[in-house]
C-alpha cells in the first residue's frame, strides 16, 4: 500500500481499540513514515527506517505492536516484545507512548532504567510484561541476575541506533541480540546511516523493507536556523538577548559541557528567566521532576546536554538554542529538531564564537545549507555590548581590560598618552621590580629633588653589590649638587650606564 493513498489511519488496518485511543488523541492523518511502516509491520516483515527525528516513528512501530500484542498473553519473566532505546527519557516517554495508545487494551509493559530501583522493576517483570522498554544497560543488569529471561520475545524495536552508536552501546545490544529467538522480527529505526549502523542493520534485520521520508541528516524546513557571532565572554549576554528579543513559548538551550550547564542555570536564575536543567549525571526523579516543569510551562527553558536531544517530544518548544556550537554535526540535526515538531514552526539559533568555525563548516557539509548570520541589537560582529568604535574613530565607553603592562590607574597601556615610561604627569605611576620598589618607599623623599638626583638615587640600587668601593680622592672630588650636564663622582664604581656613556677619565683610572 503506497503512502499517497494513505490519508487516515482507517485503512492502516489497526484493531478497533487502538482507533479508538488515536480517536481520542486527536491524530487523523499519519506521517509519511507511519503510512508507510504500520501496514509493513503488520504483515510481519522487518523495517529498516530512516528519517529525521520528530516524524512520528515511536507511533510507526507502537501502533502496529499494540495491534500484534492483543492476541496472546505474556508469561512472566518472559517479555514478548522488547524496545531499547539510548536514553532514560527517551524510554520513559515511549512508554507513556504505550500507555496512550493501548489504554483501551490489557496489555503490561515494564520500564527498566537506570536512576530506579531494582525492586520496582523485577516486580513489574515478576507480573509479566507484554512490552519491556529498556535501556541496554539496565536490561543487561536484570538478565545477569536472572530476573528476565529474553527466548520469548516476538518483535525486536532498536530505537535511535545512531545515538546507540555514539553512546557506546552497540557492544551491548549484540550481546542482547544472541540472546533473542532468530524467528523473530525486527524493527530497525535512525536518524542517519554511518557505516556501522548500516553494518548492523544488516547483521540484524532479514530482508527488511527500507523506510526513508527524509534525506539523512536534512533539517526540518518548518524551523528558521541562524548563527550569532560572539566572543566567549558574552554569550551569556548575547544569549539573554535573544530571549527579550524573541517571543519564545519553550526553550530549550544546549551546552556541550555539564559543568556549564550549571553555570548558565544560576545565571539565568539570577537575571530572572525561569530555567531548569537536565544532564546525565542527574537522578532520575530528579530529571523526570525537571522534565515536568518545563512541559507544563512553570519552567520556560531547559538547560540540557544532548541527553535530551534524542526523541524528546515537547510540542510547545518555539525555540532551540545552542549555547555551544556542538563538535559533532549530527547533534546539531537532532538537537534543532526539538522545535518545528509535528508540522508546526520554529527557530534554532547557534552562539559562535571564531573558535567554532571548522565546526560550523562541517554542519554546513552535513545539511548542504549555509546557515544564515544574524546580528543582535547593540551587539556588533564580535559581540561586544556596544559598537567599539564611531565613524569618528571614538572609543567605546568601556574601559579596555588591563594587561600586565598595563600602569596607569585608567588602564592605559605603556607608550600611550602618559608616556613612554609609562607613569603619569602627578607621578602616580608604578614600575614593577627592584627599582619601582625603590621609588615607591622614597618618592615623597624625592619629590622636591632635581631630576638627575633622583637618577642617581635609582643607579646606586644597581651598584649596591658590587665590591668596588669609593676612594677618598673619589669622595673629595665628589661635588654637593649635580646639575643637569655634569655627571657628579658619587657613582663611582657603577656601570658606564649610570652615566649615558659619559663616564669620567679620573673614574675610568681608578676602576682600571
């Protein structure tokens, strides 16, 4: 059945209690992917999807699932079907997914994921599970205690095999894989092919029908995409910007790093924006009380990590903001197609800073599209909080940051308006070492001191080591006053550069 003529779901041939359920959702017509998938999974056969995220694949594999589930009745410890999924959120929200759909029948499921306890979950087992939604590595924890038991499953789903991949679970699921009845059928979905995903796929799946809505890692053309370039320091500013500038209903703003994810929280916090986060060091109840916050709008924008930038279905997101250009290009692809979801449209907007740029070239590789650059407001092309300079050539009010040649007390650097010695006309300057100690304990001394005095005040630091010593011929000859053209004889012993070259022929004698 081709997917033009599909234009409800009256003809995927689903029982009547789920059309009833997806009566009462609200769903009418099917996205490309569930045209096409649902009537193939029914028939038995194995599916190989690929489409950007936010195309309704959880419903594509749900649906007939629940379809297939209804004749029959699960035994316990012996899962019939069993979905894995990359993430916490991602396997929680498939099984609310399940619940909404198959709440007209009596069908079980079972969660296993990291963050709960043991207990709960054996328990859930113990009673029998028609549909077991697990991550790989909790999943493995429970078969290694005994507590599941894998020869009875009938439909295999791989969810996200990409982001499997990136994770580090493929290891994992070939190890689940052995454990599964060959006869089985196998639901195979992902955003994008690298080699070792289609290496799997085809290790996996037999004969599968091949799925493709969407070109691989292609944006959704529902969300506008633009690049602001900024300096380090003023993302966060640039950042703030952007909200008082846009008219954002959710947002979801990503970072690369956990410990930033912090650190933007307490600021936003500060400032007055209602933020939350969510990362993948975080409890579980503490993520899912996260996660509720912002869907139901007490918290208008989530801090994440690319935790949640797989398969998160929040249909309220207008904007996505990526704090951090992220160094993988995929990421960018999934973590945009948080907003613009089901039809509606949206924004996504990357802070860059000149860092970035071979970063950006290789999402700019990846979607075949040149993302747009934007400036912001009172913001110029490095995201300074002004215009640096006028078309008159005058400084921007903010005063330069000071470096460590820096020393006058307004930041100026050496060589500028004070001077080539750096100090200021009251003489409030400072020199670092040995000499600017000096002057600093003798200055109000040697305020009122003729200039030369105060020279050879500065050279006789230089020479106090020096084991030469003044002769008596040397003192007598050694004048009260210096004047500014003849060097006096208390500098004996010191270098010719105490004396600018000059240095007498009855010294140069007595040195000799």
């Amino acid at each position: 059945m081709s997917s033009d003529s599909q234009t409800s779901f009256e003809g995927l041939g689903l029982a009547p209690e789920i059309m009833a359920a997806i009566n009462d959702v609200g769903y009418t017509t099917p996205t490309p992917i569930q045209a096409q998938a649902i009537p193939a999974i029914i028939e038995g056969r194995d599916v190989l999807g690929i489409a950007q995220t936010g195309t309704g694949k959880t419903a594509s594999f749900t649906l007939p699932m629940i379809n297939r589930l209804m004749k029959g009745r699960a035994k316990a410890r012996m899962p019939r079907t069993l979905i894995l999924e990359p993430t916490r959120e991602l396997a929680a929200q498939v099984a609310e997914n399940f619940d909404l759909y198959g709440k007209k029948t009596r069908l079980t499921k079972a969660l296993l994921i990291g963050g709960v306890s043991f207990a709960d979950q054996e328990r859930a087992i113990e009673r029998g599970a028609d549909v077991l939604i697990a991550t790989p590595g909790r999943l493995l924890d429970h078969v290694e205690r005994g507590k599941v038991m894998l020869r009875g499953v009938e439909v295999l789903v791989i969810d996200e095999a990409d982001r499997m991949l990136d994770m580090g679970f493929i290891p994992d699921i070939e190890r689940i894989v052995k454990l599964l009845p060959f006869t089985r059928q196998t639901l195979f979905f992902s955003a994008t092919m690298p080699p070792e995903i289609t290496r799997l796929s085809e290790q996996f799946l037999q004969a599968p029908k091949r799925i493709e809505v969407a070109p691989p890692s292609s944006t959704n053309k529902n969300v506008s995409q633009a690049i602001i370039e900024v300096t380090p320091m003023r993302k966060r500013a640039a950042l703030r910007a952007l909200f008082d500038r846009e008219e954002v209903v959710n947002g979801i703003i990503f970072c690369n790093r956990k410990r930033d994810i912090g650190t933007l929280l307490e600021s936003l916090q500060r400032h007055g924006y209602p933020a939350v986060s969510l990362h993948g060091d975080m409890d579980q109840h503490i993520r899912l009380k996260m996660l509720e916050e912002f869907k139901s709008g007490s918290a208008k924008y989530l801090i994440a990590s690319d935790v949640a930038a797989r398969g998160l279905d929040i249909p309220n997101v207008s904007h996505v903001f990526n704090f951090d250009v992220p160094s993988h290009a995929e990421d960018y692809v999934h973590r945009i197609g948080r907003t613009g979801r089901a039809g509606r449209s949206g924004a996504a907007y990357m802070l860059a800073t000149r860092q970035d740029s071979k970063y950006i070239q290789a999402i700019e590789d990846l979607i075949k599209l040149e993302v747009p650059r934007e400036e912001l407001d009172d913001f110029d092309a490095v995201g300074s909080p002004e215009k640096r300079a006028d078309k008159s050539g005058g400084r921007s009010a903010k005063s330069p940051r000071r470096r460590r040649g820096d020393t006058t007390p307004n930041g100026q650097a050496l060589g500028d308006d004070a001077g080539s010695s750096g100090n200021s006309g009251n003489g409030e300057g400072r020199r670092r070492g040995l000499l600017g100690r000096d002057r600093r304990r003798s200055q109000n001394k040697s305020q009122d001191k003729p200039q030369e005095q105060r020279s050879e005040a500065k050279s006789a630091v230089r020479t106090a080591a020096k084991p030469e010593k003044p002769t008596s011929a040397a003192k007598a000859a050694t004048p009260k006053t210096a004047t500014a053209t003849k060097p006096t004889a208390s500098n004996k012993g010191q270098s010719a550069d105490a004396f600018g070259g000059n240095m007498p022929d009855f010294l140069k004698k007595q040195l000799k």
